[in-house]
C-alpha cells in the first residue's frame, strides 16, 4: 500500500486476533474459498493459470450451494481463484507444449491451518486472500475492454488509458482515507462514511471553494469506481457498504448526480442513497497490516502495553484524548498500581517542548487511581514540575493536611497547564474560559506570570493576549508576554 512512510496515524482499537479469525472464516468469499479447497480431489481440472475449467464451474458452483443462483459459476471462480492464490489449493498446470490438456487440483497444506492454525495463522491467510480481492477490485469490468483487444491477445492499454498501477494506487489511497476517517477523533462511533465524502477526499483540491463542473464529474466518475470496487471487497469482510441507489442514477444525468452527490451530503437523508461504506474490524485490520507492511506508522491500541511509563507518555502525547485513555487503561492493567503510578510521574518530568503535554496524560492516567496511589503522588509534593499536579490530586479525593503551595508553584502550573491545552488541543473555544479560570483567583497575576521559569512562559503569555476574553486582561497578557520574550537569552 502506497503512503508516506513518516506518516503516523491515531491508533486503532481492535479486537483479539481469535475474534478477527472468526470474523474472517465467515467472510463469505473466504469461507467459500475454503470450500471449494476441501471439494477438490483428483477429479478437478485446471486450465493455464490454475483456472477451473469452464465445465466443472457448475459443479464447484453446486458444491457451494449456488446451484441455483444465476451467478453461480462466476461467484465459483472467483472463490476458486482466492483458493489458489492463498495456498488453500495446490494446482498442477497442464504442460505449456499441448501434450496435457488439463492440470490438476488437490487441497493443500494450509487447509488444515483454517480448524487447526492459530488465530494468526488464519488470519495471514485471509491476508492473502485480500490482496487477490484488491488486485482484482483494481481492474475495470472486462467486458468494457472488448473494443480494446488488440490482435485477440493483448490490450491496448494507451487507448483505454487505463494504468493498472495507477488504478491501484487510487484504491489504496481510497482505503487509507477510509481508515483514517475511521480511526480518528470522529471515529466508527459515527457510523459509515458516505460514498461522495470519500470520493471527494480524493478528487476535490484542498482548499478550493465551489467544485468546478469538471471537479464534480469527477467526482461522479469516483464514485461509480468506487461502488463497483465496495461490490467486490464487501464479500471479504473488508467493508460494509451500502451501494448507491440505482434509481437515483436513472433519475439525474451524470453532472446533476455528481452535484446532487457533493450536496446531498450534508442531508442525512438523502446522502445515504448515494452509498455508505464502513470498514469492519477485520477490515481495520486489513488495512492497517498493509499500512505496517509499507512502513506506515499505524499503532493499535495495545501496542504499548509492555513499554516504558516514558514510551507511554510520549506516543499518548500524540494521540487523541480517547485513544489516549484506551492505552493509558491497556498500560495500567498489567501493573502494580503504586509501582506504575511511581514510573509515570517520573516520565512525566521535563522542560521540553513535550513536557506539559506529558503531564497533561499522566494527569489523565493518575485520574481513576484509588488510595494506593496516594504514596506515590505525596512523594512528589516538593518535586517543582510535579507538585502542583500532587496537589491537584489529592484535593480532588478531599485528602487532608496537604501543604499550600507557593505562589511560584501555582503560576508555574498556569502555565504549563495551558501549554498543554495548547499542545493537545490548539486554540479551542473553551479555552478562553480555562484562561479566565485559571487567572480570575489571582490578582496581579499578569504581574508575576512573565517571571515563570517557564519554557512556554512566553508562548503561552502570548496566546492569552489573543484569547482572553477579557480586553484588559488581554492587554496585561500581551504586556507580560513582551517582558518574558526580553528575558530570553
């Protein structure tokens, strides 16, 4: 899969590769493929290629119980064709020179890893199967490519303009965007993604304005690719997709469809008849192994579970605030709490520019922790990095005989405790409201902040005198942000 390779994306939760392997063996192309890998026997023929021949596609049709569906024959090769490309079948190809005229067929090895392989067994196998479903899903409907044939053999592909590479790396870039709609703050809480959302993440520019006519019909022509292509990856639980109405199709031409399409995005109702697509959590994982595999840094929650409180607070540093908790949990569920409360204040110290940030998830982390953490959280009363955060701590639990903290302390902790609202979030709307919180108890306080040993004194001095939603407060911000700049060496 085609990405930046320093790219970082927010983490995925996913479940236990045993559940995900369950997922997978009732995929249903996969499942189907497993069953026509048992069905083969010495009786099977293949052409070239490992291709059943035409006259058994009924048969292995019937073995699925798919006699009776007109497609049949075709949903049988395909299924036989994943069979083979994963290793479910082993096949003999007939001899090049025309002496044989049929190969054979017999059920390989890894069948038996589908009841007896571990979970990650089974799941490498549908892996396999995926990239023979997305091969696939990246090549146009042949029978549009007829006129093309050149000579009966080979297909003209500067006519059709057609790039087979091409062409895969827009369903790649598709299901990156997808994912990542996915595993974002927005998140699969939200539900499917409509299909002209995801076909414009591909084909509007950033930045622009009204779509152009040309843009839009471009964005019709997306998602029409795009509904073929979820027809064909939905049978190996890769997405839940909900084709585009065909009627709608038949009431607009293609430029009032793309407009109707980018429009009717925002109407609930309406946009769900232009298709919806999810991934699944196999599908998740699908993507996300792909990702891994092209040197994508694509975390799952979980990952951290046995590093340090150091690794943890800086890689949640970076996460958004669910994400962030989901690890934070995974993390302090294997350890001894007053031991790992111990670890995270320690990894929580530091004038770097990540510092308060660190802080800001220890905090977090700290949150649900109980009376045996308290040892631990008095140890760092004295500690000027850590001892206004203690003392936050245990007055929240309503604990008696904590020391006052100096004044230095509790202007140090404005500070940082803006720098990482800053860090976290940027320059929110409630923002101004924590700023005037912070500052409202403290006359003067603009008086004494810019001598805050501080690294984001300055910086963050300078963010009040743009947010404050007091204009004198403002104004005595912007004041003491200038003297804390002069401090600086």
């Amino acid at each position: 899969m085609s990405a930046e390779p320093h790219a970082t994306l927010p983490p995925v939760r996913l479940p236990s590769d045993a559940e995900l392997a369950r997922d997978a063996l009732v995929a249903p192309l996969f499942a189907r493929a497993v069953r026509l890998a048992r069905w083969a026997g010495p009786d099977t023929r293949v052409d070239l290629g490992g291709e059943l021949v035409a006259a058994q596609l009924p048969e292995a049709a019937a073995a699925l119980g798919l006699d009776a569906d007109p497609n049949g024959p075709v949903l049988a090769s395909q299924a036989w064709r994943v069979a083979v490309d994963t290793g479910l079948v082993d096949v003999t190809e007939p001899e090049d020179d025309g002496e044989e005229e049929y190969g054979t067929a017999l059920p390989g090895e890894d069948v038996a890893l589908v009841t007896g392989g571990a979970p990650g067994e089974v799941l490498d196998l549908w892996l396999s199967a995926l990239d023979t479903v997305l091969a696939d899903a990246a090549v146009p409907d042949l029978d549009d490519l007829v006129d093309a044939l050149d000579a009966g053999s080979e297909i003209d592909f500067d006519q059709l303009d057609w790039n087979p590479r091409r062409e895969a790396d827009f369903l790649d870039g598709v299901l990156a965007n997808l994912y990542l709609l996915t595993v974002s703050e927005r998140g699969a809480s939200e539900g499917p993604i409509p299909l002209p959302v995801l076909a414009a993440s591909m084909v509007i520019p950033e930045g622009m304005g009204e779509p152009t006519d040309a843009v839009l019909e471009q964005v019709s022509d997306a998602m029409m690719r795009l509904d073929d292509q979820f027809r064909q990856l939905e049978p190996i639980g890769l997405v839940a997709f909900q084709p585009v109405d065909e009627a709608l199709m038949a009431e607009a031409d293609g430029e009032e469809f793309a407009a109707g399409s980018v429009a009717g995005a925002a109407d609930e109702e309406d946009v769900t008849r232009y298709g919806m697509v999810r991934l699944t959590p196999l599908g998740l994982y699908g993507i996300r192994a792909r990702m891994l595999e092209a040197g994508v840094a694509a975390p799952a929650v979980g990952d951290l579970a046995d590093k340090g409180a150091d690794a943890l607070l800086d890689a949640v540093s970076g996460y958004p605030e669910g994400a962030a908790q989901a690890e934070i949990e995974q993390w302090l569920a294997g350890r001894e709490l007053p031991v790992a409360v111990t670890e995270l204040l320690a990894a929580a110290r530091g004038d770097d520019g990540g510092g308060p940030l660190r802080r800001l998830r220890c905090q977090q982390a700290l949150a649900p922790a109980g009376q045996e953490a308290e040892p631990a959280v008095r140890a760092v009363l004295d500690d000027p990095e850590l001892g206004g955060l203690a003392r936050v701590w245990l007055a929240e639990r309503g604990v008696a005989d904590v020391p006052a903290p100096a004044a230095s302390m509790v202007f140090w902790l404005t500070v940082d405790t803006i720098a990482a609202q800053l860090a976290a979030d940027g320059e929110t709307a409630e923002l101004p409201m924590l700023m005037e919180s912070l500052t409202a108890h403290h006359a003067g306080f603009f008086e004494q902040a810019w001598r805050v040993e501080h690294p984001a004194t300055a910086y963050v001095l300078e963010a009040m005198g743009r947010l404050h939603p007091d204009k004198k407060a403002a104004k005595e911000a912007r004041k003491a942000a200038f003297k804390a700049r002069s401090r600086q060496p």
